[in-house]
C-alpha cells in the first residue's frame, strides 16, 4: 500500500451550498422517482456525497488540530462548524423523503436497515 503524505492533502472549505443543491436534488428526484431503482441510485449518490462531506470536513478538522493558531485553518474549521447545521437539515430531508419513499423495502432489501427503522 502506497503511503501518503498527509501534510499534501490540503483542507480546502468544500462549496458549501453545492453540497445543499446536491442534497435537495438528490430529496427531489426520491419524491418523483417512476422506478425503485432511481431511488437506489440517490441513496448510492447521497453516500458519495456524505463521504465528500466527511473527507473535507476530517482533513480540515486535523490540519486545524496540528496547528491550532493558523488562521487559514481556523477559518476553514470555521465556515465548516458554521454550515453543518445547513448541511445536516438538507440529508434529513433527502433521508425523510427517502423513508417515505414507496420503494422503501426495496432499499431494505438492497442495503439492509440502515435506514430503515425497525
């Protein structure tokens, strides 16, 4: 396995209200969906997605960490504190629409229960 140098990955303040359009397409396209499949393939865009989010938002936390008084850091850890609440309301809404979805057994059956409750 081929090691990384984390001090390359830079912690770059993702676009926010991308992320959101993303997410509002994404509970949009669910609500309309003719085909179970459509709506599987959301839930597997809304993970990439969430995996974005994550990634970004982990580097920016750790470079912030190592090195609490950069301020390109602070900022950057900033703006991602501040737009997580955004960020959180649009995946449950995506997620809301996704449990209220007809084809939600369909889901149970490809992923399992993650997101169907018990």
């Amino acid at each position: 396995m081929e090691k990384i140098d984390f001090k390359m990955m830079k912690g770059e303040i993702p676009d926010i209200e991308e992320f959101i359009r993303k997410l509002e397409d994404l509970e949009n396209r669910v609500k309309k969906a003719d085909s179970k499949e459509a709506v599987l393939e959301t839930l597997y865009e809304y993970f990439k997605i969430s995996d974005d989010i994550s990634t970004d938002y982990d580097v920016i936390s750790i470079h912030f960490t190592q090195d609490t008084t950069n301020e390109e850091y602070a900022k950057a850890m900033e703006t991602m504190d501040n737009n997580l609440p955004k960020l959180e309301d649009a995946s449950k809404k995506y997620e809301k629409a996704l449990l209220d979805s007809k084809h939600l057994s369909y889901i149970e059956e490809k992923v399992g229960t993650y997101f169907v409750p018990e």
